[in-house]
C-alpha cells in the first residue's frame, strides 16, 4: 500500500508541522543544551502534563528531531537528545526567540508590565 503524500501551501506549513504549536519549540529549546530527562523537561516546561510531553517527545522523536535513549538501570531511565537533523532548527528557534524579544521590549516601551524569564539562548544557538 502506497503511503499518502503530504503536500503544503508552503514551507512554513511544512516547518509548523514538525515543530508548530505551543510546546514544541519550548521543549526544543530546553534541550539545546544536551541530553535531558522527561522530569527535568517537566519542570523547565512550566504547565505541560505528563501526557502532552510524552506525546510532544514521541512527534518529535518520529520526525527525527530528537531520539530516545533508554538505559537499562534500576531504576531505568530515559533521556532524549536532539539530532544533528534536529540541530538544524536552531535558526528557526533563535530568529523565534529574537523575534520575541524585541516583541516585549516594545511592549514595555509602551508601558505594558511584561518579563522575560529566560533571556538567554543556552543550547539552541549553538
């Protein structure tokens, strides 16, 4: 059986649907720096549920954006590392994050109280 061909108006389509949405680009973001835990994941990722976050890992994970390591420990735990294919949305995740924060800057200019929690780009710009 022929696999259905996927076709998009353009390539930002195609980009959103490898990282679009509210949680992919954060969960991203996070793990610029090196191999990370779901727990950890968790608690950088202020609001995501457990069941989201498993669901955000596994899209990414079959877009090969990331990969899974299992180590078999007691207790067993996972990690997950992006690709270097992966490492190929770091543009996108700087110009996203610049972007942003010219955003809240101009947002203050205008009086508005607005706060940037992480104003470094750790991990994702290298």
């Amino acid at each position: 059986m022929a696999e259905k061909q996927e076709s998009y108006q353009n390539g930002v389509l195609a980009t959103l649907a490898v990282m679009g949405g509210k949680w992919k680009p954060l969960i991203l973001c996070h793990m610029g720096a090196g191999p990370i835990r779901p727990a950890e994941l968790r608690r950088v990722v202020p609001g995501i549920s457990p069941k989201v976050l498993t669901d955000q890992l596994r899209e990414l994970e079959r877009d090969e954006i990331i990969e899974r390591h299992v180590y078999n420990e007691v207790p067993p735990h996972v990690e997950y590392e992006i690709t270097e294919y992966g490492h190929t949305l770091n543009k996108v995740l700087v110009a996203m994050s610049s972007w942003g924060e010219d955003r809240i800057k101009r947002l203050q200019d205008k009086g508005q109280t607005v706060d940037l929690v992480y104003p470094e780009h750790d991990g994702y710009s290298n």
